[in-house]
C-alpha cells in the first residue's frame, strides 16, 4: 500500500483537474474545496443540524410532502 502526503495528493489533484474538462465535475471540487474552508463553528452547527436530520429519519420523524405542504400552508396562514 502506497501512503501518499500531502504534497503528492496535491500534485495528483492538480494534474486531474488540468486534465478535467466537465464544467460541472470542476465545480464540484470547487464548491467541495470551498465549504472545507468553512468557518469551524458553522461547520460544527451544520455537521450537527445533518446528524440530528438523520436520526430524525431512522426514528420516523418525517413527514409526507402533503403533510409538510399542509404545515407549511399553516404557518403561513393560506
């Protein structure tokens, strides 16, 4: 198994992206490499917002897109 550093990761990333062409594949890594410099406590609240969703989901805590359109109408009074 080859263990890669820093450096060399940064080496391969680049060589792939100069060879990328797909707008959309470069905008992935740019908007992955942008979030990853994120405020730390943003990050933190976010991290934390997604794993609460998801233990939401695994509990059943979810509703039916009428039930949330409903909810939704509601709260806005329509």
């Amino acid at each position: 198994m080859i263990i890669m550093g820093a450096i060399d990761i940064k080496r391969e990333l680049s060589k792939l992206i100069e060879k990328e062409n797909d707008l959309h594949v470069l905008e992935a890594i740019k908007t992955l490499l942008v979030s990853s410099s994120l405020d730390p406590v943003l990050k933190e609240r976010l991290t934390s917002r997604a794993l609460k969703a998801e233990e939401d989901i695994r509990a059943g805590r979810v509703y039916t897109r009428e039930e949330f359109e409903k909810k939704l109408d509601d709260r806005l009074g329509l």
